[in-house]
C-alpha cells in the first residue's frame, strides 16, 4: 500500500472543508485534501447554486464575525479570480412585527452593525406586489448587507486557490477509517495510506460514520425552484424579490429568493416542514422525489404566500443537512484526541459562513489565536 505524508490532512472537500484547505495552504502548510466523490457535487450539502447570505446572525451573536470573515476572504479571492461568490443584494424578513424574522432581524443587525431598512405594512405591500395574502399586521424589515452566496463556485474556487498554494487534492478517495497512532493520524483509502501530525475532518453528513460519540445528525432537505407565472418575470427576478425569510401567520417559515439569468426562483419551507426526514446512515438516504411527501406541502403555501408564481415547482433535487441538537455547529479539536480538528453539524445555515469557518479551522489546526470567539461551537460541550 502506498503511504503519503503530509504535515495535515483534510477529509471532505465541501464548503467546510475545501476553505480549510485552502486557508491551511495559504499559510504554507503541507497539506493534502481527500473528497470522496468529485469537487463540487451534488450528493452532500453544498450544492443548489444559491444560498443565503447574512452577517445578521440570528442563530447566534458570535456567527457575525464569521460571516464578516467570510465576506472579506471571498471579495479578496473575487479579485484574484474574477468569479463572484456572494452577493449583497439584500435578505428581506417579513411577519408580525414581534416574529422571529422581523425582530430577530432588527436585533441580530443591531448587535452586529450593519444597516437595516424598515417597511411598514403599507410600504411593504406596495414595494414587493410579488408576496400575497399579506396580513394586517405584516411588516418587513431589509438586511441591505445580506444576499446570496453561491456554493458550487466558492468550493471550486477554494481548491483551485489551495491548489495555487501548492495542496494536493485527491478527489473521488474514499475514506475507509483514521487509524490514531502515537505519531500521528493514518487515513486509509482502498489505493494509498495518508499519514498526518494532525487532521481536519469536515464530512457533513458522513461525520457520524467516524464520530458515532459526537451528535450529528443527517436530515435529508429538498431544495426547490419554481417558475413565475406568464405576466409575472419582473416581479420576481432578484432585483425586485430579494432573499427573504418571511413568518405565515400559522407560524411556518418559508426561505427564498428571485431569480436572475443564472437561476431560478428558489423557495423553501422552515425546519418544520413535513418533508424533512431524519435519516441514520448518509448512504442509504433517499435520493429520489415524491409528490406527495415532498412537493404538495409546498406547494399549497407558494399558492398561498405568492400568486404571481407556478406553485408546482419546475425543478426539485435532494440535498441533505446535518444538525447538532441545539442547532450550532461543532467545531473544534476533538474531546478525545486533539490531532483531530472536527467541522459538522451545518444545522442547515452553514454555506454563509463557509471561508470563515476555513479560517478559523486552520488557525484551530496551526495553534494561531482564532480571529473570532469558537468557543459555543466546541464540541466539548456534549462531552461528559
């Protein structure tokens, strides 16, 4: 069996993983990647064209400078590369003025300093004629610094700049086990042995295959597009329908965004939805689509919270999350073993934050001091 040594090695080359990659090398460490399948692929949880982006964190205060972070590694890889990978084309949050979206939003902005524009019900009715069904109570409030970001192009842009930086990448190597020795860490695949000081393992929902102690857990999450309605396109193109997280009065959440010449409408309901399934092992997930279980929820709350679009949608393809139990990521050195830097658990908003979380990954790897508090991601708080 063929042995390569490196000084780290990094396992799963996603949006987690591939910045790590990439931010080890830039700082001239000797480091291979090893991704299972091909860069950039479908069969994980970065892909779909489009995320959200915000810097208005309201899953966590301490996210912000992460997605700051992000934001600065990526407008600096844009001028080497010219490739966009985000977009500030704002994050509109509608409902009730005391929802989740709407004052979650104003709170998150305010604590994290980035402009805010307010809409009373009037003004939000006659600024976006795109949402219907609006209620008397319903107001909506912009993140002008949020928008979207684009999974695919960052994850390839991340390899290509490691790649410049002198990383190996070993794509389509599958993982069979870490064999932990008193030197160091041994990757074994089915054509060559790695051998590493130290490992950065960012799998996504194959983490619990290698962790079975650390909680992560899979949940297969469709992604949906839609088509406007003939007489409809200019409502909904980006411009006019920016990235949105809008409250029903029921309470459920729906997620989206407008179109523009690269993709299409792209809409979602929150972690409530029907269709979400928890699944135990990432390779026997359902990787097909069904009418009933995964587009007619759906479907009827499009009808109902947009008249101008198709609630059928045009396209649906399966990706798949993995969560920790109280929804923050689990990022850190392993409780057992602090060779193993671990990166998982996504919780379904982990693509914004994906150079940042690269960065502090290395700076966990090298012994830097992180540029940001990780501290409420460690996985040392499901340690007993």
């Amino acid at each position: 069996m063929v042995e390569i040594k490196k000084d780290v090695i990094v396992l799963g080359l996603g949006a987690w993983g591939s910045a790590a990659l990439w931010r080890l090398a830039a700082r001239g460490v000797d480091v291979a990647g090893i991704e299972r399948y091909g860069i950039g692929h479908v069969l994980g949880s970065t892909h779909g064209t489009t995320r959200l982006f915000r810097i208005a964190c309201q899953e966590h205060t301490g996210l912000s400078p992460i997605a700051l972070k992000s934001l600065e590694l990526w407008t600096g890889l844009a001028a080497e590369t010219g490739e966009e990978y985000v977009s500030q084309s704002g994050v509109l949050s509608s409902g009730a003025p005391d929802s989740v979206p709407v004052a979650g939003t104003i709170r998150a902005a305010g604590m994290a300093g980035t402009p805010v524009t307010r809409f009373s019900h009037d003004q939000f009715v006659d600024r976006y004629p795109g949402y219907g069904n609006v209620q008397d109570q319903e107001v909506a409030v912009l993140d002008t610094a949020g928008g979207v970001c684009y999974p695919e192009r960052f994850v390839r842009g991340h390899v290509a700049a490691a790649q410049r930086l002198g990383a190996d990448v070993y794509p389509d190597t599958r993982v069979t086990r870490l064999e932990i020795t008193r030197d160091g860490i041994r990757v074994h695949t089915a054509t060559a042995v790695f051998a590493a000081a130290k490992v950065v393992v960012a799998l996504g929902a194959w983490m619990p295959k290698f962790f079975p102690t650390l909680p992560f857990r899979p949940k297969r999450t469709p992604l949906y597009w839609f088509d406007a309605k003939p007489g409809h396109a200019d409502e909904y193109r980006l411009e006019n329908f920016p990235g949105f997280i809008r409250e029903l009065p029921n309470g459920m959440l729906m997620w989206g965004h407008g179109s523009s010449d690269d993709f299409g409408i792209k809409i979602g309901l929150g972690d409530d939805a029907k269709s979400f399934q928890y699944c135990s092992d990432a390779d026997t997930i359902d990787r097909y689509i069904h009418q009933r279980e995964d587009i007619d929820e759906l479907k009827g709350y499009v009808a109902q919270a947009f008249p101008g679009i198709e609630p059928q949608p045009s396209m649906v393809i399966p990706c798949v999350v993995t969560e920790s139990p109280d929804q923050q990521f689990i990022i850190g050195r392993h409780p057992l073993d602090d060779r193993i830097v671990v990166a998982g658990g996504d919780s379904g908003h982990g693509a914004k934050h994906a150079a940042g979380i690269g960065e502090l990954l290395a700076q966990l790897t090298v012994g830097e001091a992180p540029f940001a508090d990780a501290s409420f991601m460690s996985p040392d708080r499901f340690s007993e």
